[in-house]
C-alpha cells in the first residue's frame, strides 16, 4: 500500500495546485497524438480537482528537448487533447523559459476549477539535473504539489523531487496511488499463486527484476529471447538465436537457484532469416546452425498455460517472440489471450508486452497495464522510486 498522502488528504478550494503529470505521449509528424493513454490516465485526478474548486497547473516532460525550445515537442497539442477530453478550456500557457512571463500571468489570471498546462519542462536544461532554480520557480506557482507522473518517477528530477520539497504539501494523485497499488500489492502481498512472466530480448536488462521476482513468485515463466541464454546454458545450440555469451553463467546460477521456480519454453519456432515471410518450423530442443528463435513453440503455449491456470496474480513483463512481426506474435498472442481469460489479478508492468497489448486493444481486459517502463521495470527490481518517495508520508 502506498504509505503517502493523497490528493484527497488536502483541502484544495481556490489553492493553486501544480500537478506533475506524465504527458510523454507519442506524435506522428503532424504533431498529432497518435496515442492518448497517458492522458487518460490522467485524468481522475485533474477531474477530481476542478470539481473541488482548485486552480489546476498541469507540467509534464515530453521527448527528449535536451534543455532547450523544440518546437516540434511542444505541449500544446496535449492542451488541445485534454480540453477535449475534459469537456472544457485547457489554458496553454506557451513559454520557452516553462515558468516565464507568459506562465506566470496565465496563473495569475486563473479562477478556481481553471486549468492552465505549462510548457515541456525539458525545455530548461536544469529538470533533469534536479537543480534548485527551476524547482523553485515551479514552486512558486503553487500552494499545494500533487505528482501523478508515475511514468517518471524513477527519476529525480525538478518537476517531481525538486518540486516535491518546497511545496507543502507534497502529495500522490489517483494514477499513482494506482500503479503502486497493483505493482505493490503483486510483489508485497499478493494473492497466491503469483507467477511472473518474463519475455523480451534481453537476459542482461532484467537480472535485477529476475533476482528480486525470483524471491517472491511461486512461478517464473522465461520466453522471448532472453530464453536463448538460458539453453545455452543448459549445453543446447541455439543457432543463430538472440544470446549474451556473458550471462550464460549468470543463467546457469539462476537455473540452479531457482529451479523449482523457473519454467523455459520446451519448443521454439525457429526460421532462416529475421522476417516475417520466411519459412519457419518447429524444434524441441537444439535450434539447428543457421537457424534462430523467434517465438515459442505450441508445446511451450500448452506448458505456461498449464502453469498458469491456477495463477491468482500475474504479472507480466515482456513479449514471448518477435511480436511486431505477425507471423511471430502467437507466443505472445497467446499468453495475451490466457491472461485475458484468467481468473486472477493480471498486471502488465511496461514497454513491449504493453505495447502488445494495446496493439490487440486488450488493456481494458487486464486488471492493471502500468503506464510507466522504466518506473514499472524499477519497481519490480525492488528499487525505491525517488518521485515517490519524495511525498509527504501519512500519518
Ligand atoms: P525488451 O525491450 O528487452 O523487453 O525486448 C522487446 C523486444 O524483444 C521486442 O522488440 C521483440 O521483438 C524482441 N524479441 C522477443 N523475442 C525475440 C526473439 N526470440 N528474437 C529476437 N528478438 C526478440
């Protein structure tokens, strides 16, 4: 359970309150949303203060600006989108310094149940370094901070952590609260069997989930071609598949460690070239030279539907095979499609299996997909996340 105080804690009427959002949402070359998740999820804290009578100031980070002006990563088309979205006037104050001239007279202008979205907070080189002028100037738009940003929150920057120290109080939203909800209750006490599922490209990216999930699951599913370093391990050629020669040790250890833990895929499907059209079959076993994974094989669907079916919480990091091409997405397809089924708390934490997903348009299936990659991946290592950590605790 999240150990902070939460918006509702705070009287909020006629308060400015600045609320840090994550607003990091992809645009095509038109500078249209291609994708408006993240403003969703926003939205019942945003809602929840108008109602209340606060003066909303909304920041977010968007893309990479490195610290300056880039016009083509500017936050006025989320203004649009969540007027939209919100059914009334999102105020956009356009400002290359964030909180300059414009910024500050937007502020001054606002009535209660106002809301007012500031300019790309990378815009100023200082966010990312948690330097104590931008926090300051952030902080002095605001009587009451609330962060809400969980895709960030990994991250001690001046729009969470910064920010978070010199405006009392310094509260969590509603997306927060969830997040740490469904991740927190999974790995900290969740109903059992809880199994994990683990996919992707890489073994070297998740030691640190795997070590830290290993101590907590009943199961561990390994797929995707992180698995390739596991049979390697075990004295299985794998062809040309996806291997880290370096952890084929560190992949044995775990073996060893969590074997009753530990399930592999028993079969993969296996092609001569990395496309989506090439002929492809299926092995038990050794992958033959020339030959690589890309997904897992039928026996390997029956076998983690097998470990799954009395799962009371999945939590699911990683696609099962090279899912953006069809003809490799089954694994992952089907772990999807079991999950959607399951009688159980199912939880996707971050990046591609999300992105697996929303691509099937399966997110409203699932009892929580977390809006935050890194946060989420952090989290499941076990690791505190500074922009939370950063709120005011409750009593
Ligand atoms: P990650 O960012 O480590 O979670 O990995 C996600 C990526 O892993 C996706 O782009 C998948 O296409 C890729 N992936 C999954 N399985 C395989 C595989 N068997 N061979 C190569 N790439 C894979």
């Amino acid at each position: 359970m999240l150990n902070k105080l939460n918006v509702e804690s705070v009287d909020v009427k006629g308060k400015r309150v600045l609320v840090r959002c994550d607003f990091n949402v992809p645009l095509n070359d038109k500078q249209e949303i291609t994708d408006d998740t993240r403003i969703v999820a926003a939205l019942p804290t945003i809602e929840y203060l108008i109602k209340n009578g606060a003066k909303v100031i909304l920041c977010s980070h968007m893309g990479k600006p490195k610290g300056e002006p880039k016009p083509e990563l500017s936050l006025a088309p989320v203004a649009k989108k969540l007027s939209e979205k919100l059914g009334k006037d999102v105020i956009f104050a356009a400002d290359d310094n964030v909180v300059g001239d414009n910024a500050k007279a937007a502020v001054a202008a606002m009535s209660d149940g106002d809301v007012v979205l500031l300019e790309n907070t990378r815009y100023r080189k200082e966010e990312t370094k948690n330097v104590e002028t931008f926090s300051k100037e952030l902080a002095s738009l605001a009587d009451v901070f609330v962060n809400d940003a969980f895709g960030t929150a990994h991250r001690a920057h001046c729009s969470n952590v910064g920010v978070s120290a010199l405006v009392k109080p310094a509260v969590a939203g509603y997306l927060i609260e969830k997040e740490i909800k469904f991740l927190g209750n999974a790995v900290n006490s969740p109903e059992r069997p809880l199994v994990a599922i683990l996919g992707g490209s890489k073994v070297s990216t998740k030691i640190s989930v795997i070590e830290n999930l290993l101590k907590k699951v009943d199961k561990l599913i390994i797929g995707g071609g992180m698995a390739y370093t596991f049979f390697a391990s075990q004295g299985k050629t794998i062809g040309n598949s996806l291997v880290e020669p370096d952890y084929i040790d560190y992949a044995k250890k775990m073996l060893d460690e969590g074997k009753d833990k530990l399930v592999l895929p028993v079969d993969t499907v296996i092609t001569e070239k990395f496309d989506n059209d090439a002929p492809s079959k299926v092995v038990e076993d050794n992958i033959p030279d020339g030959w690589m994974g890309l997904d897992i094989g039928p026996k390997t669907i029956e076998l983690f539907k097998s470990v799954l079916a009395d799962a009371k919480t999945v939590v699911w990091n990683g696609p099962m095979g090279v899912f953006e091409m069809p003809n490799f997405a089954k694994g992952t397809n089907a772990i999807l499609d079991l999950l959607v089924d399951l009688d159980a708390t199912t939880i996707v934490g971050g990046g591609d299996s999300v992105a697996a997903v929303n691509q099937a348009g399966a997110g409203d299936k699932m009892s929580h997909v977390s809006t935050g990659g890194g946060a989420s991946m952090e989290f499941l290592e076990g690791k505190e996340l500074p922009g939370i950590a950063a709120l005011d605790d409750a009593e």
